[in-house]
C-alpha cells in the first residue's frame, strides 16, 4: 500500500499530518479516528481493501497524536468542534466537497457532528464502536469507577474488566518509552476483548509508531478532557442527519457496549447496525480490518462522492 499523498495541511493554528491513498479520480472515504489515536490506528489492512475496491482514502493524526501539533490545553481548550473543525480542515485541502466519512469512537463522534452540522460535505456516515452524539456518558462513568450500580436509564458504563483496568493503569510506570507502550499496550489488549484473538504484534507497532512520531504523547490526554465538554453543538438530535448511515458494533465492546450502537441506530433514520460477534473495542484482531472494510465498501456504494 503506497500513499499517493502526505503531508502537513493546518487548521487555523495548527498544523496536522495527513495521508491520502489510492486514486485521487476515486469517491473518498475519510477515516476519523478515536481518542488519543493517530491515523495510523486505521490498519493497513483496512485501508488497503477500501483502495482496492476502488475508494480513495483519508486518513489524518488528530492534533495533539502522530506527527500533528501538540496543543497547550490549559491555554487554549478545545471541544469536539474543533477536532471536527480539523476534519473538514483536511477535506478542504485536498480540494474534497464531500467524503463517505467513517469514524471510530470518538472519531464516530466527530463524523456525526459533521452528519448533522456540516451535511453537504457527507456522502454517507459510518459509525464504529461509538455512541449517540449528545449522550453524556460522564454520569455512569461515574457511578461505575466508585462502585455504585448503574442507574436504568443511562446507556451502560464499561465493563467491570475495563473499570479494573483503569485502577490498574494509574498506577502502571510510566517513565521511560517502554513503560508507556507497555502500558498502552496492556490497554489495546484489555479494549480487544476475551473472544477474538489478539494480535499483539499489530498492536506493538501501533504503541511504538504512536509514540516515536509524537512530540509530546502524554498530549494524546487531552482528548479525554476535549470529549467530556458537553457543548449545544453536540445536543443537536441525530434524526436531522440525512446520510445513509451505518453504525458497526461488537458484542464485547469493553467500553461502550452494544447498546450504544444500537442507540446510535435507532436516533438515526433507516440506519443500519452491523454487529459483529466477539469485536471489542479495536481493530487489532487478525482479519477484522478486512471485514470492516468490506463493510464500509458495501455501504458507500450506495452513493458515490
């Protein structure tokens, strides 16, 4: 797989790498990524079968990830908006009106602010291991890491496995190189589930680049402080977007089980949930980019860009 394009695009002041694959004549898909992940946490595999099925694909390092600007957070705060702000940043420097825009967790986040506020730009929406857009998940976050029982009427809080995990981790050392990507690795397997394999190789690669091509890796933090804030932008309901939308979703999502997918469906129109059996909260299990990626293809050939 050989990028037909890299380089660094900006968005106001930031400056972000990006990487354009396959045919620039070819729809676009744009692949956002999630929280505190690079583009290169869309594998190889992925994006290989997407180009050649014939889709040009997008993929870009979130500010404060990869080879992207680290942004001082304390001074200059940032929200969902804003990273979204980045993905049509991307777009338009590549002279792109409008993209098959697929996102995962966080990055499924981002792709339905763009369905909802910014609609001509999206041909179809992809959502993957993600949940609604203006579903606070702070509140049974909360509850969870103090013990206490979920209240009904949230959508569910991660798995008790995931919650030990957390305790676990902020304790972890995490001084020099290898201590972190051991430490981000530990997090990748436990995200993985118990029912598909782990490809622990794959995932050692995307520790050790995610690290080596970052300035600052503890930046990737901020993502969890920019996806809390709760902004009007984001309570926008869901049933104004008009993309053809599929929502993807494992029955083992460690950190949003599968009914946030499901609510993700049901507050889109004539969405369609893809659940895959065993998939947590990753792509690093051998053969699952693939499966992904066929089912972005049949999705988007619903409608060219």
């Amino acid at each position: 797989m050989i990028a037909i394009d890299g380089k660094f695009i900006s968005s106001g002041n930031v400056r972000l790498w990006t990487e354009r694959f396959g045919d620039p004549g070819d729809p676009v898909v744009l692949l956002v990524m999630g929280t505190s992940t690079p583009g290169l946490g869309w594998p190889a595999e992925l994006v290989g079968t997407l180009v050649s099925s014939d889709r040009q694909v997008i993929r870009f390092d979130h500010r404060d990830t990869g080879r992207s600007d680290c942004v001082d957070f304390t001074a200059h705060p940032y929200a969902l908006a804003d990273l979204a702000g980045d993905a049509l940043a991307v777009l338009d420097a590549y002279d792109v009106t409008r993209a098959h825009v697929a996102g995962a967790s966080l990055g499924g986040a981002i792709a339905q602010w763009l369905a909802v506020h910014r609609p001509e730009r999206v041909a179809t929406l992809t959502v993957i291991m993600s949940g609604p857009l203006g579903a606070d998940a702070g509140p049974a976050w909360a509850r969870a890491l103090a013990g206490r029982d979920p209240n009904p009427d949230d959508l569910p809080p991660p798995a008790p496995r995931f919650i030990q995990h957390l305790a676990r981790s902020a304790t972890a050392p995490r001084a020099t190189r290898e201590e972190i990507i051991a430490a981000n690795m530990e997090t990748w397997r436990v995200l993985n589930g118990d029912v598909l394999p782990f490809d622990e190789a794959a995932a050692r690669r995307l520790a050790e680049e995610s690290f080596d091509r970052s300035a600052n890796p503890a930046a990737a933090a901020n993502h969890d402080l920019a996806g809390r804030v709760m902004t009007k932008d984001r309570c926008v309901p869901l049933f104004t977007v008009r993309a053809p939308t599929l929502v993807v979703h494992g029955t083992e999502d460690p950190l949003r089980p599968l009914p946030h997918g499901a609510a993700v469906t049901a507050q889109i129109p004539d969405a369609r949930l893809e659940t895959i059996e065993g998939m947590g909260h990753s792509f690093l299990s051998p053969g699952l980019p693939g499966r992904i990626a066929e089912l972005i293809i049949r999705h988007t050939s619903q409608q060219t860009s």
